[in-house]
C-alpha cells in the first residue's frame, strides 16, 4: 500500500502561502502616512521615492532622515472545516487569535541638491513596500490520535500556521523641475524574503478504500511543511508633478516591479496516529500509519513571485495654512493568478516531489485617500488622513495566512514638529480595519483535488505607528 499522492498537501501548502498576496504596506514615510497615502501631489521629502519621485524637485536643502515605523496587527479566526483538529466532531477551539508580534520597520534616506546638474535632486533611500506575518495555533492532534500514555518523538509545533513576507527596496532616484512641470524617476534592487509554514491533512483511504472504515479521528494526518526562500528583483517608480495654478498641485505616479525569483528549502514532517488495537487489524504495508512517530522529508523550491504595478493620481489645494488633498490608487494584483513552482527532493516512502502549478484568483483594488496638512504656526505641521482600500482575496483562496481579508478603512493622524531650523520630529499613527469575512465552504479553484482555502469567519485590524528625523544641511 504505496500512499503515490502523499506529497501533493506539500503542493498545496507551497502554493497556497506564495499566493499570500494583499501584502503591501499603507505607505512608507510618516507624513504620507499621516494624510492616508493623499501625498502624490503634496511629497516634498525624501518619501517621494516611494510616493512620487517628482517630489524630489521640491527638497530645498541637503537633507539626511531617519525613521521606523511599527505594526502591530490583531488577526481571529473561528475555522469551520467540520475537520477533527481544527473543529466539527472534535471541537478544539472556538476563537483563535493570531500570535501577538510587532513589526519594525527601519527607513534610511539621504536627499541632495545636484549643483552640477542644474534644477536637478538627487536621492537615495532604503524603505519596505511590501511586509506581512502572522502566527497561528489552528491545528491540534485531535483526541484520540494518541492513545493514552504514548508520547510522539517529536512533539506538534505550538505555531502551525505562520507567514513572514518581506520586500526591501534600495532605490536610487532623480527629480528635476521645468517651471510648473517636475519630472522624477526612481529604482534599484529590490530584496524578498519569504517564510511559511502551514498543516495540510493527509487521508491515507485515498490510497487503500479499505481504511475508509476507520475511525474519522485516524483518518486524518496532519504534515506540518515549512518553506524558508530568498530572492532579488528590480523596481522602478516614476512620475510628475504639476502646479498650474499657485495653490493647486497635481500629482500622477506609478510602482513597478519585475518579478522576485525565490530559492529556498521546503522541510516537512508528517505525524502518524498511535493505535495499538489498528495496528494488529492492519495489513503488513498498513501498520507503520498506526505506530506513531514522525516521517520527514525535504527538498529544493524555486519560483517566481509577482509584484503588482500600481498606478495612481492626487490633487491638492492650498489655502495658506490649510492644504487638503485627494488621491487614488489601482493596483493590479491580478498579475497573481498562477505560482509555478520547480520542486525537487525525495517526498515521503521513497516519492518524488513533482513540479506544479497553482491558480491564485486575485482581483485588482482600488485605494482611495484623503488627507489634510494644517501649519499651525512656524514649529508645527499637524497632519489627518483616511483611506478606503478594496481586498484584493477572493473567499475561493482565502488562508489566514492572508491578512488582506476584506475592504479596509483607516483613520491616520500624525505631525512635524521644528527642533530648530535645521532639525525636525515626525510622528505618525494610523488604525485600519477590516471588514468581518465569512467563508462559508471549500473551494477547488483549479480541479486538483485539493481546497484552495479555509472556511471560517475572520476578523482583522492594526495598530500602526512611525517615528523620525530629519536634518538639513
């Protein structure tokens, strides 16, 4: 009894978890995030990297920053997969909330005047546009797997769900003005780091009927599979600002990214039941799925990950202290629709792992933003924004690997503050939440065999906060 498709959840978890996509950032910068990402047409420090490299034209002096930025995420789900071990007829839980962790996230940036190059700005910056995590207990051994007095070799890890995506960029741009007109343009390299980790169950009646007479509670094996990958890419970012009007500000810009080749390593183990009673009524080839133990496995990944292109639009007015301003956004997440993956390495009892392919079903988002900027006074800038950013996941791959479960709305707040002339304070914090989603059933997008999602009721919100200085020189 040779179980041929045991290494197809190992297909699934990998694909699954690259498709943990909807993982861009608010923005980067705290002034932008302060005035809800409504900053196209408003930039004028070194976050114009990122927002609109235009806005370099507007740095007046020489100028060196320093910021972070901390998220701190708050993520439940209530799993109804009527599976044993995650609930139905061996409810282990009820509500589960995600771990608790808090992102930092370091931003460096140097601004120039470019004398020899004349109207022209010249800007470096080291900032992440795209970050997510999350750690979930979802998955116990259900009661029963284990007969009583029997402890496995290897204990089930407490975390059973867990993402860590990251993609730093290294840019390097260019502004230059012509009267109302600025043209810029910005890239570099582009650094991802990928880690994941997801319980995919295993029903060994797929491979002998006969065990489909077993007890649901043993019928289930969990494989634990974890994927560690690493890969570079290139962005570029562009754009212009124009000011036909003295009070008026206009601002359009555009992030693209080639795709991130990633190389790594997928470790996996699966986790067998301990019946004694089942072990003396199976077959020779049977007895090992009633033993006990841990089987492990491994092998080599590589594929490609696509990063959406986004383009988008902002006004602003002025009314001396006042400025308010308005942007939108599209993003094209839908260039997510399949993950490739070139696997290799010996799978469990001898199998090899087989190369696949993944249909994702994203959708492209739309973010639209306001903020307002005050000057109160010569020392204090006070900043306020909101945004309303449609969910790029469709319920047929929905995870709670996936943060981006619904439409989201934020409220942002946030201010400058002048030490003296030369050196200034930014602050900013911002508050997201999703709206409550409910998944009500399995979905198999491509015919494989295997889900594509998780069904339960999610919930998600985040704390959000920036700090930094500028100099001038």
């Amino acid at each position: 009894m040779r179980p041929s498709r045991l290494w197809l959840p190992l297909l699934f978890m990998t694909s699954s978890a690259l498709m943990a996509a909807g993982f861009s950032l608010s923005g980067v910068g705290t002034r932008g995030l302060s005035m809800g990402g409504a900053y196209r047409s408003v930039v004028s420090d070194w976050s114009s990297i990122f927002w609109n490299p235009a806005g370099l034209a507007a740095v007046e002096m020489n100028e060196v920053s320093l910021a972070g930025t901390f998220i701190s995420p708050l993520s439940s789900c209530v799993p109804h997969t009527q599976i044993p071990g995650y609930d139905g007829g061996y409810p282990m839980r009820y509500r589960v909330n995600a771990g608790s962790r808090l992102f930092v996230l370091p931003q460096i940036a140097y601004v120039m005047n470019a004398d020899f190059l004349s109207s022209t700005k010249f800007g470096v910056a080291l900032f992440t546009p795209f970050d997510l995590g999350a750690s979930w207990d979802l998955y116990d051994p259900p009661i029963g797997f284990y007969e009583r007095g029997y402890t496995p070799p290897k204990a089930f890890p407490e975390h059973d769900w867990e993402s860590d995506i990251s993609i730093t960029c290294a840019y390097i741009g260019l502004a230059r003005k012509f009267g109302p007109l600025s043209v810029g343009i910005a890239g570099g390299p582009l650094f991802g780091s990928i880690s994941l980790r997801k319980v995919k169950l295993y029903d060994p009646a797929t491979a002998d009927t006969s065990l489909y007479s077993l007890p649901v509670q043993f019928r289930y094996f969990p494989i634990d599979t974890r994927f560690d990958g690493n890969g570079v890419s290139f962005g570029i970012n562009f754009g212009i600002k124009l000011e036909p009007l003295k009070n008026l500000s206009l601002g359009l810009s555009g992030r693209y990214y080639s795709p991130v080749k990633l190389t790594g390593d997928v470790n996996s183990a699966i986790y067998f039941p301990k019946n004694s009673v089942l072990e003396s009524l199976a077959d020779p080839e049977g007895k090992i799925f009633f033993q006990g133990g841990v089987l492990e496995a491994e092998g080599d990944v590589t594929t490609e990950l696509k990063l959406p292109l986004s383009l988008g639009g902002g006004i602003s007015y002025n009314f001396g202290d006042l400025t308010l301003a308005f942007d939108a956004e599209l993003t094209t997440w839908s260039v997510l629709d399949q993950v490739d993956l070139d696997i290799s390495g010996i799978g469990f009892f001898g199998d090899s792992l087989s190369d696949d392919t993944m249909v994702m079903n994203w959708r492209d988002t739309w973010k639209y933003s306001f903020g307002i900027e005050y000057r109160g006074g010569e020392k204090t800038v006070i900043r306020l924004g909101a945004y309303y950013d449609e969910g790029a996941i469709t319920d047929s791959t929905l995870t709670p690997l996936i943060p981006d479960i619904n439409s989201k709305v934020s409220v942002n707040v946030g201010l400058s503050y002048f030490l003296t002339d030369r050196l200034t304070f930014d602050f900013n914090y911002e508050f997201v939440r999703a709206s409550r989603k409910n998944v009500s059933s399995f979905v198999d997008v491509d015919s494989d065999g295997e889900p594509d999602n998780m069904p339960g009721e999610y919930s998600l919100s985040v704390d959000a906060a920036g700090v930094g200085l500028s100099f001038r020189f």
